[in-house]
C-alpha cells in the first residue's frame, strides 16, 4: 500500500513539473511574440525556453496550439496580477498602472491571433469571450478601487478603457518602429487621474 501511495507522489511530481515546464515555455513564446510576433520561429521560442523544438511540438504540434496556449496564459497572467497588484501596492492607481502594462503586452501578442487561426472565426470568438469574462471583472475592481480612493475619475468603464487601449495597440502593426502604443496609454492613464 505504501509503495502505491509513493507511486502516485512520484506521478504528481511529474505532472506538477510538466505543468511548470509548460508554464516556462508559453512565459517563453510570449516574450518572443511580444518583441517578433505570432510568426517568429519556433526555434527562437525553444532558445528562450531552453528546450529543443521537438518539446515544443510534442507539447503544441501546430502554430495555432501554441498561440491560443499562449493567448490563455496571458489572460491567466492578467486576470491573476489584478488582485494581487491591488494587494501588493498601497495606490489603487500605481497598480491600476501596472496591470495595464501587462494587458499592453498581452494586447500586442493577441494582434496576430486571428491570423494565426486563419479560418477558424469561431475559435476567435470563444476566445474573445473567455478574455472578457476574465478580464473585465479585474479591470472594473481595479477602477473601482482606485475611484473609491479619489485617485481617479469615476465615470469611466472597464470596457471602455481596455477598448481604448487596445484600439491604441493596434497602431503599433507595421509600425513599431515609429509608434510607441505605451507612451499614449499613459497619456490615456494620465487623463483618469482625479485632480
């Protein structure tokens, strides 16, 4: 019996450890996405990570695989970095500010989604609606708390801003190296502040 219960430990270490891999490999593919998009190779993806292409394969045997894990990662990283931000800062706003910072990186990933799914709309549009419903209820605590505080305007919803800034992001397709997407969300972020 006891060498039963070992085995099974033995076993939820290594899915414990493959989730953590994994883990590691989509942090990975975003980072190159952020900076070569959803198109980059997947060997510059294997280099970040520090694995061989076929762990990539074994693990996301087509591009589209990999892009929508690594689209779900993100909004995962989000949704879970609002509450915490809000806990680990003493401003509302200051975390309100970095949490953005996060769904600027994700938007600009997220851009090349639909191309990487081609025809499949339907896919897309799942997506499109776990983002929101994850999403929308961080940015509205985080707007929330901040008015509450006075450190910002309240008349402004979450769907409206994270419209807003993604509308922004959009800009930066073709040209990255002339448009800097960040500098007017900040812009965007300065105008909330209750003055």
């Amino acid at each position: 019996m006891a060498h039963k219960e070992g085995v099974r430990v033995t076993g939820r270490s290594k899915r414990s450890d493959a989730l953590r891999n994994e883990q590691k490999l989509l942090a990975a593919a975003a980072e190159v996405f952020l900076v070569s998009g959803v198109d980059a190779p997947i060997r510059d993806i294997a280099a970040q990570a520090g694995v061989g292409t076929g762990t990539i394969y074994r693990n996301f045997p087509t591009r589209a695989d990999l892009v929508v894990a690594v689209y779900r990662h993100q909004v995962e990283a989000c949704a879970e970095a609002g509450p915490q931000l809000l806990a680990e800062l003493d401003s509302p706003f200051t975390a309100l500010r970095h949490w953005v910072d996060l769904f600027v990186d994700f938007l600009v990933t997220k851009h090349g989604l639909a191309h990487a799914l081609q025809s499949d709309s339907s896919g897309f549009e799942a997506l499109h609606v776990y983002f929101l419903d994850r999403l929308l209820p961080v940015c509205t605590e985080l707007l929330e708390t901040a008015a509450e505080a006075g450190e910002i305007v309240t008349d402004i919803k979450a769907y409206e801003l994270m419209r807003g800034i993604g509308n922004l992001c959009i800009g930066r397709e073709g040209d990255a190296t002339y448009y800097d997407p960040r500098r007017l969300v900040n812009l965007l972020l300065d105008g909330l502040q209750a003055h």
